[in-house]
C-alpha cells in the first residue's frame, strides 16, 4: 500500500512540476486578438503551485527569476 502511494504523489509532484514550467513559460506573454493586446498573468497560478510543491518538500528557490 505504501508504494502505491509513493508512486501516486510521485505522479502528482510530476503533474504540478510540468504545471508550474508551462504557466511559467507563457507568464508575461502579450495576448493579440481582433485588434486588441492583453499581457497573461499568472502569478497568482504559480504561487500556488510553488505553495503545493513546497508541502511536497521540493525546493521552490531555484522557480525564482
């Protein structure tokens, strides 16, 4: 029972890493649609999901640019 719990938040702690690298990737870009520009912000997505890696025991520090 035990690893098939390990392996399960292991998948969870992969899924939320993958997460935060693709939010991260497109945090900042600009928007243009039909005449119109917009920036995306998601750093209220990626706070989270360092606050949920965080419980997980992995070190967040390196995420900040």
């Amino acid at each position: 029972m035990a690893k098939h719990q390990a392996e399960r938040e292991s998948k969870l702690v992969d899924a939320w890493y993958k997460a935060r690298n693709l939010i991260s990737m497109h945090n900042g870009m600009t928007v243009r649609c039909d005449g119109e520009e917009w920036p995306l912000d998601f750093e209220q997505e990626l706070k989270m999901l360092d606050a949920t890696l965080k419980m997980a025991g992995i070190d967040t520090r390196r995420f900040k640019q």
